[in-house]
C-alpha cells in the first residue's frame, strides 16, 4: 500500500462521485480543500479530522444532551473495532473453507473454469460485453501483447427498470439490440471477434462458457432467467436477430477486473469490487478445491459471492430495516452493509430512527421525517457529497438536504447528518477490508500483490480507500499490509471479459 504524503482533494472525490455513479472520468471541479495526510496510518487522522466538528457542539448542557445522545447512537451502532474485525475474518476463513469443499456455505465459492493465468502477450480483436448494474456496456477491444491495450471502443446503455423486472426475454432482448446497434455504428456492421460476456450476478458455471443464474440481485428480477444458461439466453437472442457473434467466455465482473490487471500486473491474483454491488475473486489451488468435478488443474479462479455471506449475526437495527424492505430480504446481507446501493438508504434509515431524530432541531426533523421517508430519497452520492464538505458552515450538506426536500436545518444538524455518513461509510471501508484480508489469507503467501478494485464506491467516495488500507494494516500488521496494492482497475470487468474470452480461444 501506498504510504507516505497522501493529498485527499476532498471536494473533488465528493463532487466526482456525486456526478457519476458508472465513471469518474469527468473534468473535475476546483477542490473545496486540499487536505494533506501526514506519514502516520490515514485513519488517525480522518478520525480525529472529521470528528472535531461533530464534538465541538457536545458540551453537556441541557440543550445539547439529545445531540450527544445521537451522536454516541450513531457510533456505537456503526462501530466496528478490531476484536470484532478478527471475529469476522475468522468467521469469512471458515465459510470460505466450507463453500470450497461442497459444504453448507452462505460463501459460494464458486468454480470459473479460469485455469490459464493470463502471461499478457495475448493478442487479436475481441467483443467484450458487460451487464451487473445500471448500465449494459458493448465494448470492441485491441490486445496488442506485452500488456498493452490498443483500441478501444465501447458504449453505454442505460438499462431501464421496466426491464430489469420485466421477463428475461425482454431483457436479453434488450442487451442484443444495443449488441446490434454498437456493432453498425462503431464497427461498420462488421461482428467478427470472440465474445466474452461479464455477467455480475450470482451464476453456477458448467463450462468456460456457460452458467445458470442462481438468483438475481442489485435490483434485478426478470423473470425465467434463474436456473438458465445466460449464455443460451443471450446466444438465441443474437440468432433470432442475425448477429454473428459467439460467445467464447461467461465471467463474473470480479474475475474480469482480476484478469484485466494481470494483463499488465502479472502478481495481480485478487479482484474486487465495491460498486453498486460487492464481490470479490480469486486465484486458489486446484487442491482445495474439493467440490470441483471437472478435469484436475493445477489452479482455478474462484468467484466467491461474498455480498451473499450472511452477516445476521453482525446487523444492526439499521441493517435489519434495509434488509427487510428490500426486493430480497435475507439475502446479499453483506453487500447491503457495504455497497453503493444500500450506503445512502443506511444513512436515511439512521438518521429518521427516534434516538438519532432526536438529536436535530425541531424544524429540521420535521422536514427530514417527510422528505426522507421514500427508500433512495438520500442516495449513496448525496452521502459522499457530504461527506466530502469541508466548509466552515458546511454549504454542501444543506444544499443536499435541500435537494432532498429538507428545510430548515442549523449547522449543528448538518454535522449530526454529514456524522452519520462518515459513521455508516467507515464501517462499510472496514467491512470491505476485513473481506479482501479474507481472500489473502486464502492466498497464504505473504509476498508482494496486487488486488485489483473496481467500482465507484472505491474509486470516488471520500476516504473509501484510506481507511480500507488503514483497517488492513490493523488487521494484518504494518510489514505485510505493505506488501499489499490496493490498484483501481478502471472498467477491469469490461475489458477483463474480452482478455478471458482471449485465453479461452
């Protein structure tokens, strides 16, 4: 991990993420405040930063007693110290184990029929395509070997929610005409390549190119799809049209952004993704592997489903209320404790529950009480935005409120809102680190690697990634977190299906 003078442009991470949910790449604003990290662990000094605001207004007297209950709610609910970390990691190592082997296992862990490490001399023209979230991307990719990506083509198309939940052939219709519409407008009509399809969701594969959903989530529920091949799905959608494109590979997202790294970063062994949705990947021994019964290989990539590890036993009140109004209750609850999807609706939750309201003005928890009743009325970008606000009255933080409909608040209750933020998104960054920390224990070996991120959740909200690697060193000690690269994979699942498709030719 990167140590060392670290400059956090705040203002800039909040207004990135706010204005992009699926890409960062927008000209930035001008920073609100340029903070400087000193050489000493990251979460020292966000800690004692962002909660010097929050303190300031505790001071014990009559008036002030609601909000210093509010605030010492807010903590403990979201609290997460190390011994409960080392419970966790504990508790992830023996799911782990457990879903390797075939037995009873919140973990799938499962086989991706990945055996070939990619060498990054692998070269052609390929079709890569990518659906896991709010957006469907087609991209045309030129690997030219020695690691470099060539050309690059791609295209975004926004998936409609009456298609999300309407029937799977509507669906898989839908992602074979933007297929038919990418090819005559970026490839003059011309379809030749081999295919490889990053298909986010919880799949049980049965070749390189094959697998059957398990069970949608992320907000996904066409029907007749669970239980089918994707790949057939999408396979007769194409020949029902007239495209003639194959599909030669079928990864999850993790895998494509583990592979996308490794086609530059041969010691790039881990993949992850904290984004709309959480996942993660890896490469483990064919040995281990006990449940495989395919041909014996040396090594396989493992898809391990960790959004779905069951963290009953780890949820708070807050937890409880998400999981239950959701489209899938019991499940995913990891990921509805760390992902981009949920973050935002934890904060909403928290704040409107009694002991917390308590703790604003009269005025504001009035307003906050109508205005944040809807699930998604306080997204996760609203969070990071202010979250990110540094300002002395803190100008960001009522303007998001405002947007949301809440009126009237004082500076004391924008600080208990934007506390609440930093409470609900450092335990996600703590969550998140005590899970990748679970996949290198998998790895055995303390030597130098890299573990490929993806996702806007990592790559945009502020201090996401700083108290990721903090919690790490926590965990781990400082000598072997050193050993360790966080290194953002910017669209690895797009380009890492083309590279997959690449080496199952």
């Amino acid at each position: 991990m990167r140590r060392g003078l670290v400059r956090a442009a705040a203002g800039v991470a909040g207004a990135a993420f706010a204005s992009r949910l699926s890409t960062c790449d927008a000209a930035l604003p001008d920073t609100i405040s340029q903070v400087v990290i000193e050489q000493r662990p990251q979460r020292e000094w966000i800690e004692v930063q962002q909660r010097r605001l929050a303190d300031q207004f505790v001071d014990w007297t009559n008036t002030s007693v609601a909000y210093a209950a509010a605030l010492r709610t807010l903590r403990g609910s979201f609290a997460l110290p190390l011994a409960n970390l080392s419970e966790m990691r504990d508790y992830f190592a023996n799911e782990a184990r457990a879903g390797l082997v075939g037995d009873k296992s919140s973990l799938a862990m499962l086989p991706t029929y990945v055996t070939k490490r990619v060498t990054g001399d692998e070269r052609g023209h390929f079709f890569a395509l990518d659906l896991g979230g709010t957006n469907f991307r087609v991209l045309r990719v030129t690997l030219e070997g020695g690691g470099v990506i060539g050309q690059l083509k791609q295209a975004k198309y926004f998936v409609p929610e009456q298609i999300k939940t309407g029937s799977g052939e509507n669906l898989f219709g839908f992602l074979a005409d933007a297929v038919a519409h990418f090819v005559a407008n970026e490839c003059g009509g011309d379809p030749s390549g081999p295919v490889g399809f990053t298909f986010s969701f919880p799949v049980e594969q049965t070749s390189i190119n094959a697998g059957k959903l398990l069970f949608w989530n992320k907000g996904f529920t066409a029907s007749g799809v669970e239980d089918k091949d994707v790949v057939s799905l999408l396979q007769n959608e194409f020949e029902a049209r007239g495209i003639g494109l194959t599909v030669k590979a079928l990864a999850n997202d993790t895998v494509g952004t583990m592979e996308a790294a490794a086609y530059r970063t041969p010691n790039a062994t881990v993949g992850v993704i904290f984004g709309t949705g959480t996942n993660g990947a890896y490469i483990e021994k064919g040995s281990a592997l006990t449940k495989w019964q395919g041909a014996p290989c040396d090594e396989m990539v493992v898809n391990t489903e960790w959004g779905n590890l069951d963290m009953t036993r780890y949820m708070n009140g807050h937890d409880v209320q998400i999981d239950g109004a959701s489209s899938n209750p019991g499940r995913q609850t990891f990921e509805k404790m760390v992902s981009g999807m949920y973050l935002g609706d934890l904060v909403r939750v928290a704040i409107l529950s009694p002991a917390v309201a308590a703790g604003f003005s009269i005025e504001c928890r009035q307003s906050m009480s109508k205005a944040l009743q809807p699930s998604g009325s306080f997204a996760t970008a609203v969070m990071a935005a202010c979250e990110a606000d540094t300002s002395a009255d803190l100008s960001a933080v009522e303007r998001a409120l405002g947007e949301a409909g809440v009126r009237g608040s004082t500076l004391r209750d924008r600080v208990l809102v934007r506390e609440a933020c930093v409470c609900v998104s450092t335990r996600a960054a703590r969550l998140s680190a005590m899970s990748v920390v679970g996949l290198l224990d998998r790895l055995g070996e303390e030597k130098q690697t890299t573990v490929a991120v993806d996702g806007t959740v990592f790559e945009c909200y502020p201090y996401f990634k700083e108290r990721m690697e903090g919690c790490m060193e926590e965990m781990m000690g400082e000598t072997h977190a050193r050993q360790i690269d966080l290194v953002l994979a910017k669209d690895g699942s797009g380009i890492g299906a083309a590279i997959i498709a690449a080496i199952a030719e």
